[in-house]
C-alpha cells in the first residue's frame, strides 16, 4: 500500500466515525448540546492543512521504514503479523495516554491542550478542536513510538482508525444505558467518563486521559469514575466564549492559562 492509499484508508476511517458518532449521538442524547460547530471544525481545517503539511501520513510511513531496515521491537523479536497488530494498538494507546497526560503536566504543552478544553460544550464536535501547534508536537512522540516498537503498517493504519471512533464517540453528547456502560467503561474509555475528564472545575480534570481503554488510567492511578446519569459542567473557567482567532492565539496569551489544578 502506497501513503496516498493509506491517506485514503485513513479520510474513510475518519469519515465512518464522524458518521457513527453523530448518529449515536442523535439517537442516544445525553444533554441535547448544539456544540461549537463553527470554531471547532474551523479548527478541524487549520489542523488538516497543517497536519497533512508538515506530515500525511508519516507514522504509517514510519511504520514501513522500520520494516524494511528491520528496525523496533517487533522486528527484532520475530513477532508475526497476527500478535504485532494488536500489540500496535495497545502500545501506541499507552503512549497517547502517557502524551495525553504530559499535556496536562507540562505547562508549555497545557497552553496548548487548554484549547481543546475550553469548549463549553461537549459534544463529538469537541473531538475535532485542537491547537494544531498540539498536534504538530505530538507526532515526534508518535512517530518515535511506531519506529521503537517496530509497528506494522497495518497496525498503524487499524490503530488510526479506532483512535479516530473512540476519541470522536468519547466526546460525543451520549448517554450510554448505565448497566452498558458499566460493562463497558472496565475496558474502553466511555462517554461518561470522558465528560467528567472535561469538567470545569475539580480535580477530576487530571483523570481519565486514555482514549481506546480506561485500563490505563486504572494501572496508573488516574482513575474516576462516572457515568451517564451525572450532569458535568465543562470548559474552563473564563473561557465560556472563545472565537477561532483566540483559540489559535490562547497558547501566547499567558494571562488565561489555566491549569488544571488551578480550576477546582
């Protein structure tokens, strides 16, 4: 598979998802939330040009790179194709959550990752605001990964493609059946949960940053619970408006950044 194939593979994962979350999101509505269409896919544009700027499709590139000199973990140990997808998935899931939580330790990441959350809303439309100086940052961390464990192309593409779901269904305004969402909340990271990642104000805010599996946060103590039936307060304190020029000029405005720890 060629990068412009794989770029293909990768803008159908995307747009499957953004169709099934809508659609969950419609028939199973948790606050009835319009959402920050216009700044948040605004800024779904600026990262696309951006992104696909400076990178594409890099990480699968990455990933084929390291196959033919033989290089990462799964090279060296011979693992086969059929253990090597999943373990992919895995891995790059824990090094988006340990990436995910440096966002909220790291001040300089924070002026970043703050735009994200100072939506007021939540709802799948908030899984496509990021600063694109977040998502620039984050694919030496990525492509690093992929190269260290030896990724196949494959699993690059299929982990892709579940980050995309799960973070855009994660996001999304839906309340899940709470005896489902019990179930499913000891494995994947659920609607609920992320909600409460978004909250205003508390430090739940330094909670649950996985995105394909809550088990993460369960092993590294960044837990908390919650689900459908509890109404969370989302956004940051002062940023209850926030236009597309602020959004990209928030991480150079050093008066409103917040940390988490400073909104409890």
């Amino acid at each position: 598979m060629t990068e412009g194939e794989a770029q293909l593979v990768r803008a159908g994962a995307f747009a499957s998802a953004l169709a099934v979350a809508l659609l969950l999101q419609r028939l199973l509505p948790h606050a009835r939330l319009r959402g920050s269409w216009s700044v948040n896919g605004a800024l779904w544009l600026v990262d696309a040009v951006v992104v696909g700027a400076v990178c594409g499709a890099c990480a699968f590139s990455a990933a084929r790179w390291a196959a033919v000199r033989h290089v990462g973990l799964f090279h060296w140990t011979g693992t086969g194709a059929r253990a090597a997808v999943p373990a992919t998935i895995l891995l790059l899931d824990l090094v988006s959550y340990g990436w995910h939580r440096a966002n909220h330790r790291v001040r300089a990441l924070w002026r970043f990752h703050q735009v994200h959350h100072s939506d007021p809303t939540f709802t799948v439309s908030t899984g496509l605001r990021f600063h694109p100086g977040e998502l620039v940052l984050s694919l030496p961390v990525r492509i690093a990964a992929v190269v260290a464990i030896g990724a196949s192309a494959a699993g690059v593409l299929v982990f892709e493609a579940l980050f995309t779901l799960a973070n855009l269904i994660e996001h999304g305004d839906i309340a899940v059946p709470r005896r489902l969402e019990r179930g499913l909340g000891r494995v994947l990271i659920t609607p609920a949960l992320h909600r409460r990642h978004h909250t205003k104000r508390g430090p739940a805010r330094d909670t649950n940053f996985g995105t394909i599996f809550s088990f993460w946060d369960r092993a590294f103590a960044s837990y908390t619970p919650n689900d459908s039936t509890r109404a969370v307060e989302t956004g940051l304190p002062g940023l209850e408006r926030v236009p597309l020029r602020v959004a990209l000029l928030l991480p150079l405005h050093g008066t409103t950044i917040y940390r988490p720890t400073d909104c409890r």
